[in-house]
C-alpha cells in the first residue's frame, strides 16, 4: 500500500449539530460527501459480473453491422412482391455468409435467420407462411406483409457512436452481453474494497463451537448474515471474528484493520451502555461524524473514520438486533460501499400499495421500516401485510417478509386500506 497520504473522506462528512437525523438526511449525506476510494483494474468479460465500471463505453460499430433476416424464409424486394407475391428464387443465404448476391426484379432468395440481406431485398416471409414449388425454382408468399417485415436494420440495436454504458454502472449480465455484442474483450473497473467485519459482546457465541447455550448466551448471526449481503458488492471481506467487551482489545483490533482496509463494519456496542465501547473508541482513535439516527430500527448507528498518515478507513457502527443490521445494511451501508466502490446511485423502488394491516399509533419524527409482503386485500387486489411482532431481534420476521414497509417521520397512524410505500428486496439485489 501506498505511503503517500490518501485523502479519501471530507473532512466535514456527516457533520450534524443535530442528536438525530433522519432518514432522508443520511442518505443525503451519503450521496454528497463520500467520494469514490476504489482504485481501478482492467479485467476481462468473464471477471465482469457484478463489477463497476470506471470508463465509460460506446458503440465503435453499428450493432447489427447490417441489415439481416430475423427468422429462416424468403428474403425479397417489397416492390416486387407488391406487384405479384409469386416470385423466382435464386440463391441461398446461411448466416455467417460472407459476400453478398444480388437480387434483381422478380427473384427471391432463400434465407436463414441472421443472414445479411441480399442486395436488393428488404423484406422476409417466414418460410411456414410460403409455398414453394415441387423443382424449388419458385416461391408464393402470402399476401398481407408489410414493408421491412421480419428484417432487423443495421444499427437497429446500437449505432456507432451511440453512448452504451456510463461510469459507474454496475455490470450484469444485461450490460456484459451488450459489451460483448461490441467486441469488447477487456475493460476498466473499480476494484473491490477491502472490508472488515467485526462482532462485540459478551454474549456471543460462534455458530459450530457449540451444541449448547447457557441463558445469557446467543450465536452471533450477523457476520454470518452481512458475507452473504455483500456477497452480491465488488468488496473483499477479512472476518474478524467476535470480540468480547473489552476496550483495548476492540481498540487494537480496530487500529489494525483501519491500517489495511477501506472500511470497517463492526455490529453490536454502538450504544452509550458501560459495557458499549465502540464509540467512545472510535472518538479517541478517529472522527466520529453521525451518531444516533432518527429511524427504526437502527437507531443507534455509527459513521465516522480511523485514520493514520497514510490512510483513511471508514467506520460503520450498526446495532447488535439483526433486524436492525439487516435494515441498517440495506439502506445505509449498502450505498457507502457502492459509492465508496464506484457504483453510481443507486435508485431504490418504492411502491405505494394499500395497507392489510392497522397501526394504532407510530411515534412521529422518526421513520420506520417495517417487515412485510404483497398478499392480497379484501377487494381481491394486491395489499401489503405486516409481520406481526417488530421486535427488531426477531429473525423469523425476515424470512417470512419480501420488502420493507415504509412509514415517513409524519405518520402518526395506519388504518387498513391506507396508501404505504412498499419497497421489494429484490431493488437491493436480493432474490425473493
């Protein structure tokens, strides 16, 4: 790693005189003040999944490169066929054909799907609507086609010159296949950042050190839970393990890996309890810039930075409740990490769908999310359904749900059949 000072974070980031901010502030703050950390690579296609792209790519060739048959049939001039639909065939033509042959009035050619155009042609039967004559010499096409009928245009796809991918764009399949239609072999991208997870807590056990649980005990499921959320993220993962509630053993262990990682992702001790050291650590080894947020649940979330000579190491804090992780993760870590790794914006689908639910009373000035799925209401049209209990330690809840229910900070109540934004799993890349 580089020794030359790496300025990676604004100074001011999630600078708040605020105790709590909301919602919509963080997420605010996130899209101005966090800057793109990630170095770039040139790799091939096939290590492109999933990657974001650092230069921006446009069509150096018309995609198709020239007009060509879109089923296997006949290929013809219109105005021919316009004047009698029973017309001479002459040739054949295979897709991969290099060369052309020229049509001249009156004839047809036989031809297969992605085959050029003959010279001369704009227009193709399919080869089940025509009559061909017992010596083949012949065609009939029915009448009724149109113009240009199953012909793809050059360019009809892509023009040369037409912008194709931007900077920043995440690369999947979709993008992969365009890139390859171009004859793109290689490519720049951002690497993946080095992230470190980490667990605090007494109570923590490791899953498959042990059979059984004394009361007071619980296997640590985030870690667990946060490799498979960044699984889907152009990240490198170094796990930590679980540290016990001690203060210089989670501020060694904290220094070490802001030393060697762009961004620490710790869960459990972001509280202000006597036995909660992660923020009082972090002030003392680093900036902290947010604390508290006006949000359930979540709320006591941390953002701040570890920093040397060399180096800055983002620091996120989320609770211990793995609800709150896994919501925390979604709206809020998710998109540091794509920002911080290159990703463009990310626009995540809010759906406003009536509620199959009450919600007698909803504290106002903070925003919820709640854990829910699309069932179907009274009228027989798609509804939103609440799990029952929003005891944010309650994992079943997660299983069961498909998206979370928003509720704004001025929701004060839900009646049944009352418009909720309903916001699918699948915007965060999480399959149903």
């Amino acid at each position: 790693m580089s020794r030359s000072r790496e300025r990676r974070l604004l100074d001011d980031c999630f600078l708040t005189d605020r105790d709590r901010v909301r919602h919509d502030d963080v997420v605010a703050m996130i899209r101005e003040r966090l800057t793109i950390i990630a170095p770039t690579e040139t790799i091939g296609l096939a290590e492109a999944q999933g990657r974001y792209l650092a230069t921006p790519v446009t069509a150096p060739r018309d995609v198709p490169l020239a007009d060509n048959a879109a089923v296997d049939g006949y290929a013809f001039a219109y105005a021919d066929y316009f004047r009698r639909n029973t017309l001479g065939v002459r040739g054949r033509v295979a897709a991969g054909d290099l060369g052309s042959i020229e049509l001249v009035r009156g004839e047809a050619a036989r031809i297969f799907t992605g085959a050029v155009m003959p010279l001369g042609a704009d227009t193709v039967a399919m080869q089940e609507d025509c009559d061909v004559s017992d010596d083949g010499r012949t065609v009939t096409v029915p009448k009724g086609l149109k113009p240009g009928a199953n012909r793809r245009r050059a360019g009809e796809d892509l023009e040369a010159g037409q912008p194709v991918l931007e900077q920043g764009d995440a690369l999947r399949p979709q993008e992969i296949a365009a890139l390859a239609s171009l004859g793109v072999g290689q490519l720049e991208v951002y690497r993946p950042l080095r992230i470190a997870l980490v667990s605090t807590g007494n109570e923590l056990v490791e899953p498959g050190t042990a059979n059984d649980l004394v009361p007071g005990q619980v296997f640590d499921s985030n870690r667990a839970m946060l490799r498979a959320l960044t699984a889907s993220l152009p990240v490198t993962v170094t796990d930590l393990g679980i540290l016990t509630d001690d203060s210089a053993t989670i501020e060694e262990t904290l220094r070490e890996a802001a030393a060697s990682h762009d961004l620490i992702l710790s869960t459990g001790g972001a509280s202000r309890g006597e036995e909660d050291h992660i923020v009082e650590i972090l002030d003392r080894i680093g900036k902290r810039h947010l604390w508290q947020i006006a949000v359930k649940p979540g709320r006591p979330m941390t953002f701040g930075q570890i920093s040397d000579d060399a180096h800055d190491c983002v620091f996120l804090g989320l609770p211990g409740n793995p609800v709150a992780v896994f919501v925390c993760f979604l709206l809020y870590v998710r998109p540091v990490l794509q920002r911080l790794g290159g990703r463009a914006d990310e626009t995540i689908a809010r759906y406003p769908l009536p509620a199959n639910f009450e919600i007698a009373r909803k504290k106002p000035g903070r925003r919820e999310f709640l854990r829910g799925w699309l069932g179907t209401g009274e009228d027989g049209r798609p509804a939103v359904e609440k799990f029952a209990s929003d005891g944010s330690g309650l994992i079943t809840g997660l299983r069961q749900a498909t998206g979370l229910i928003e509720l704004p900070e001025d929701t004060e109540r839900v009646a049944r059949g009352d418009t909720v934004l309903f916001i699918p799993f699948s915007t965060f890349g999480i399959a149903q």
